[in-house]
C-alpha cells in the first residue's frame, strides 16, 4: 500500500467514524468494537420505515476523498445491468448514475459492457484465461470466490473506498471474504418474500391474509389450492443450470435443518456436507409431495425459472411464488400491457397481490442472502494489462455510495451499503413501491451460499440435479439425497 | 487367377509419388496456403490445446496455470460414467432419429417440388421458413409451445378431445427426447429439401422418357432411373446432417438443458455443462477430443466421398 492510499485511508476513517456511529446507531447495534451485528428483533418493516430519511450524504464529497474528482484516467467494467423486460424505472436509475459520474469525474474515460446474467460468467471465465478481463466487474454474489480462489482479483474491500466494514451486511462481507483476505465490496443486497394471491386464497376456502406459517403448512395449502380450484398452488422451480432454482429451494433445506454444507449455521466451515441429513431430506419430501404425490404445482417446474411463473401468476392461475420484491413492480408493468379480458384478470390479481414472510421450517426461517459484488482484477488478468486503480477506485467508491447503492437497486433490489438505508431516497422508495419493507424485513433471515470456488456447481448443477432425479422419479428421494452427497463430496475432496 | 512360376506378373504402371504429385501441383497448394495458415493458427492450435488440457486436471479452485497433470484418468473417467453412457444412448438416439426424419420428409418435400405446380415457388420459399428463423427464436417459441401447463399444443389437443389434460412433453424423461427431436427435423428437414431438390434437378430428363418408353412404371423409374442418381447427393446430405446433429447445441440446451434428470442431455451440452457449468475444463476436453474422433471418422468418409474421381481428374 502506498503512502498516498495509506493516507487517504487515515482521512476517510476518521471522516467516515461519525457517519458510521450514526448508520450503527440508525440500526440498532452498540459495540465497543464498533462491529455491525443486525439485530433482527428490531429489523422489522417498521423499524426499516423508522430509519428513512435520517441521513444527508454527499457521494463527490466523499469520493473526493478516495480519488480527487479531477482525476485523469481509465476505467473498463463489466455488469449484469438492466435489460429490456425489466422496469423502465431501474433503466434510467442505471442512465442516471453513469451521467452522474461523468459529470463529477469528467476525466475518467468508461468503457462499460452490460452482460446478460445467463452470459457473463462464461464471458468473465474466458476472459480472465486470456487475460482480456475488465478492470472492475459487478458480480452476482455466488461468483466472486471463484475468481478470488484462482488469484484473479485485487485484495480490495470497503475501506480502500472510505467506508467501513461495518457499513455493510456481515453476509455479505462472508461472501467477498477467501481465506482471510477481502476481495471486494457489496453492491446491492436482497431477499425474497412469499407473494401469494389474496384471491385464490379465498377460493380455496384459506384465510387470504394468513400465508401458511411452516413449509409443512405451505404444502398443505398448495394441496388445498389445487384440490379446491384446480388451480396451481405454489410455483416451484426445478430447472438445471439456472439460478432461480437454489434461491428457491435452499431456504427450505435450510429451515428443515439441511443444506448443501454447513452454511445456514452461525458459524459456517464448510467442510460438512449437510446434503444428505434429515433436514435436507425433509426439503425434498415437501417438493416430491408437491409435484409427484399432490400434483400442486406447475408440471412444467422442470423446464420453468420463475420468469416461466409469472404468465400464469398475472393470470390467477397459479397462488404462490418467492420473488424479489420487484416482482410487484413487475405485474403492474403485465397489467398495464395487458389487453381486453386479460387486463381486468391481471388487474385483479395485481390488487389481490400479497407479501409475507418465507415460511419457517423446523429449525429457522431463511432466504438466500442475495445481491452483488464489485470486484477489482489484477494487472496480469485485465484488456491491456494494467489497472487504473485510483480511476477504479473513483467507481468503486460512488457505486458503493450510500446514494447510488440505493438508487441503484431503487426496484430490483436493497442497497449494499447500510446507510442507505438511512437517507431520503430509500424513504422515497418505501413510500413509492408496495411490499418493499416486508421482503426487506427478511434480510436478517439471509443464508449466503457457501463461499467456496466450487459453490457454483454446487447450487445449479447438483442441487436442481437432486431435484429433478426425485421429481422424475428416476431415484427415489433417498438416492436422490445419496447421489448428490456423493457429488458434494467427490466436489470437495478437490477432484 | 494364379500366376504360374516363371511368368512374369505385370507390373503395374507406378506414378510419381507424394513428394512429385505435390511438386507437380505446387501452383495449386501456393493457392491453399493461406487458408491452410489461417486453418493451422485458428482450428490447429485450439486442438492441441484440448488435447494438451485432456490430461490435466482443473478443479474450480485452481487458476489454468496450476492444473495437475493426470495422464489418460480423465479419459478413463468419462469412458466408466454411468452418466456417459446415457448421454452416449441420448446423443445416438438424437443423431439417428434426427438425420432419418429429417432426411426422409427433406426427400418427400423435393420430390413434391420437383413438379411444375400452382404456388410452388411460394411454398418452397414457405417450407425454408424453419432453416431461415434463428434456431434461439424458434426453440423458445417451441418451448412455450410445449409448455406441459399453458402449452398451446396441449391446449388444442385437449380442446379437441384426444386428451383430458394437457400432454407432458418437455418434464417427462419418456418423453423429452422425442418431443426435441420433432423441433431438431422441423428446423433440418429444409436443408435436406434444398439439397435433394438440387439433386433432382441433374436427373436428365431423356432418361425419364426412354424409361417410360420402355413400359417402366413409376416406382421403378424412381428406383432405377432417379435413385441411383441421387445416390452422392444423399449420401452427403445425410452426413452432413448426422454431422450437424452431433453438433447440436441450440434446441436441447435452451428448451430443456439436457434435462429434466439428464434425459436430453447429449454429448455437447454434457461438454458444455462440464467446461462452463462445472469449470471442469480437463474433463471436458477429453470428452471433446473422443467427439472429435467420432466427427473425424465421419469427417473422413465425407471427404471420401466428395472428392471420389478427383485424384485420377488431378492426374
């Protein structure tokens, strides 16, 4: 680290010690240590309404700090950004920020490529093997490691950008974390919710503000859903390779006590493989109930990802999914395009819509601690073989920002850092889209995946694997269990 | 016939060898050896390096540069997988089926336009439509098609009566395979019209009508008259086609993923799976370096055949 850097670190604590004392204070944590530990009693959809607005930030003042604003340089980046099927609002939170950046660094040149999800693993894998890699990529949060392990990223976290750690999730600094060493900083951060159809509900002759409580309960409802209106009562996903998959299925591994390893546990080492215990097996039993015994939910969960969900959810054919809470965000936008009959249909189950919590199993309530990562490549990996990193730094640094974090998941998503939280624009958020405080109250409940470079293999090839060798009924749910333990296993024996 | 002692055998007329046959083209291999340069530098390289990495091991925790040498395991690995086998059985059972439809509903369309009719220019132009559409188009309209809840095929078919519910097309591992295949032939089976309807149209008509002339009838003017002169243009349509079809990526990996439970998996998406899903890169270059063998049998029977007659034209 250079004096220079040093120096800046220096400034920015102490400049950022107040700030961070009031974003702790704003969430209800106290230590002599000054770590953040969330406490989840008091995380609650009133509690995150009670924070709005307490806090005024400056991001050019604060970035000014890390990179002077008339900084000459270079930055090359890569992001799973907004695309087309997404809400027009996210599209022009993302304009905004780039025209915001250039505009208080107007001499730092981008060059930003905006990747599909489904491509820019792959087109990230290949370019770090031919050393044509970008300088800075925001990952999905299962992805960073990978790289970290392989000794492709800078050692960088929040501090080289003037916060502190604190200032963001411990899940999601776990999952910028290998082997001791930070290797990055938290974008955005999310969870699910339970989203059900009011409507439906009462069909079914349920209470239709009472989502089931338990997993157990869940599939009973889904049952009765099914039984007393023919209609399709919760929204599995099965398929291989696609992310939808784990972030539905692993909170039910976890709450019934399972999981792939031991990450649902506080203190996770991921060196026990918890794919076949009772916890697990409970979890597939619920889904082989669902799809095989009580035919409750959709046949094509096979083939579906939760976009495959939403057709028949907007149509009131289907009763519950877990979903971001843009999902809400989203059947507005199919009701709005929707035409003739289908509209009044659509408008209907948009005002029938409802948000819960993700039930609880015999051991805990959980959901997939989500999100994304800014990650900085080493010299020897990136197009041209050198890093800006004060000019990296400089985007580092406002994408983090309490303000652009916020605005930058404004719909899809919750901002990575903390203080965010706090300032006027995330009030303006909860004030503008429903549901948000409640998927936002499951953010305590949050589970990462486990922070190991074969994690990806692990939740969409094995996992989905497991699922559609029970649900096929090519295995029963014993050797479904026994077969993908045996691949965990084989997995993390290095083979 | 045995030769007796003391005779002398003829002796065959020898021609010049490799090295005089290349000299004596040499003009022609000048022409090539750029392509050949551009060949060896962007398809020579990149096969070696499979070749090299089939020996190595390359677990997701490990940069390229640290991949651990394990001779032919990875080889010997893949060859004992139960999984192998079934995707083996899958990609046998997706290539034959394929090429067959394919080919025999190509062949029909071409005997079908041979003909002078009313509208036949529009309805060749309509029967390539399925070749022209992005093969990422047509699978995902194939897939909400098929869809086993909200399908429009299931959906008529009930509306028609055949079935009480919608049928299972893509969830089923009974059905799956099937179901891919009908998409692969309605996307092929153009290419086989194209080429079979080229074929047709060297045929020479004279033939036809001396054949005729002689009382022969329909059938047997096809078998004997037009078959044996498609007989290089169909033994390269199907090739060509089996070889596409042992390439195939598009439809099974965006309308099912080789799943469900694996029941579509086929020998490149099992490659793909293992390279860019599971970042096995060692193992999924072995798997690719025994596909390349395959493709390099049929490759050479291919060329056999194209190029039959061309060295004695050489000459």
């Amino acid at each position: 680290m250079t004096a220079q850097d040093q120096r800046v670190r220096k400034l920015r604590r102490t400049s950022t010690a107040f700030v961070a004392l009031v974003a702790a204070g704003a969430i209800g944590m106290s230590s002599a240590m000054a770590q953040t530990t969330i406490d989840r009693s008091k995380w609650s959809p009133d509690y995150v309404r009670e924070i709005a607005g307490t806090l005024e930030v400056d991001t050019a003042k604060e970035c000014a700090e890390v990179t002077p604003l008339d900084y000459e340089g270079k930055v090359t980046f890569w992001y799973v950004g907004p695309t087309e099927a997404e809400p027009d609002l996210h599209k022009q939170m993302d304009q905004e920020f780039w025209d915001a950046f250039k505009e208080t660094y107007p001499n730092i040149e981008l060059t930003v490529q905006n990747i599909n999800y489904n491509q820019m693993l792959d087109k990230l894998r290949t370019a770090s093997l031919g050393r044509a890699a970008p300088m800075l990529a925001r990952m999905p949060i299962l992805w960073g490691v990978e790289f970290a392990a392989k000794g492709f990223l800078q050692e960088m976290g929040p501090e080289d950008v003037g916060y502190t750690v604190d200032e963001f999730w411990p899940g999601a600094m776990k999952s910028v974390t290998w082997e001791g060493t930070t290797y990055g900083i938290p974008t955005n951060n999310e969870t699910m919710a339970l989203i059900w159809n009011s409507e439906l509900f009462k069909e079914a002759g349920l209470d239709p503000e009472s989502p089931p409580a338990t997993w157990d309960q869940l599939v009973e409802y889904s049952n009765t859903i099914k039984q007393e209106t023919g209609k399709s009562g919760y929204g599995l996903v099965a398929r291989v390779n696609a992310g939808n998959t784990p972030f539905r299925f692993m909170p039910v591994m976890w709450a019934e006590g399972g999981g792939a390893l031991d990450e649902a546990e506080d203190n996770p080492t991921y060196e026990d493989v918890y794919i076949g215990n009772a916890g697990s097996k409970k979890a597939l039993q619920h889904a082989y109930d669902m799809y095989v015994r009580d035919k409750s939910v959709p046949v094509s969960a096979l083939t579906n990802t939760q976009t495959e969900n939403q057709d028949p959810f907007i149509a009131g054919q289907l009763a519950m999914v877990i979903a971001h809470p843009a999902e809400y965000a989203t059947m507005l936008d199919r009701a709005r395009k929707a035409t003739g009959s289908d509209k009044e249909i659509a408008q209907k189950v948009v005002d029938n819509m409802r948000y819960g919590l993700i039930p609880e199993g015999d051991v805990r309530r959980s959901v997939v601690f989500g999100g994304s990562n800014i990650h900085m490549f080493k010299d020897d990996f990136v197009d041209g073989g050198e890093v800006d990193r004060q000019a990296a730094l400089a985007l580092v640094c406002f994408m983090t920002s309490p303000e652009w974090s916020t605005k930058l998941s404004w719909v899809i998503s919750n901002p990575g850092n903390l203080r965010g939280f706090a300032t006027k624009w995330n009030k303006e958020r909860l004030d503008s889209i429903k549901f948000l405080d409640v998927a936002t109250s499951m953010l305590p409940y949050g589970v990462p995946f486990p922070v190991i470079p074969e994690s990806t293999e692990i939740m969409n090839i094995i996992v989905p694997g497991m699922l559609q060798n029970a649900l096929t009924e090519k295995m029963t749910v014993d050797e479904a269990l026994a077969d993908a333990d045996d691949k965990v296993k084989e997995l993390r024996s290095g083979l | 016939m045995a030769t007796a002692i003391g005779e002398t055998r003829p002796t065959a007329r020898r021609g010049p060898g490799l090295a005089g046959r290349i000299y004596k083209h040499r003009t022609d291999y000048l022409y090539i050896l750029p392509a050949l340069i551009v060949m060896f530098v962007v398809i020579g390289y990149p096969v070696y390096y499979v070749v090299e990495l089939s020996f190595f091991k390359t677990p997701p925790s490990l940069a390229m540069s640290e991949k651990i040498f394990v001779g032919v395991d990875n080889y010997s690995r893949i060859l004992q997988a139960k999984s192998f086998h079934e995707v083996t059985m899958n990609t046998v059972v997706w290539t034959v089926f394929s090429t067959l439809f394919a080919f025999i509903l190509g062949f029909g369309a071409a005997l079908a336009l041979d003909r002078a009719f009313f509208l036949r220019g529009p309805l060749r132009g309509a029967l390539l439509i399925p070749f022209v559409i992005s093969a990422v188009a047509g699978s995902f309209v194939w897939r909400w098609m098929y869809n086993s809840d909200i399908g429009v095929i299931g959906a008529f078919l009930v509306e028609l009566g055949i079935t009480d519910r919608p049928l299972n097309f893509l969830d089923n591992t009974q059905t799956v395979l099937a179901s891919l295949i009908v998409v692969n032939v309605w996307r092929e089976f153009p290419f086989a019209m194209i080429m079979m309807l080229a074929g047709l149209q060297t045929v020479p008509d004279e033939l036809h009508r001396a054949a005729k002339m002689d009382g022969a009838s329909v059938i047997q003017r096809f078998f004997h008259v037009t078959m044996p002169h498609l007989k290089s243009v169909t033994l390269i349509t199907v090739l060509l086609l089996t070889v596409n079809n042992l390439n195939s990526f598009i439809i099974p990996w965006i309308m099912t993923g080789g799943g469900p439970a694996n029941a579509s998996d086929i020998w490149i998406t099992a490659i793909y799976q293992l390279a860019f899903g599971r970042v096995r890169f060692g193992i999924a270059s072995a798997y690719s370096v025994i596909l390349f063998l395959v493709m390099m049998v049929l490759g050479y029977y291919y060329v056999r055949i194209m190029t039959r007659g061309d060295e004695r034209r050489a000459e």
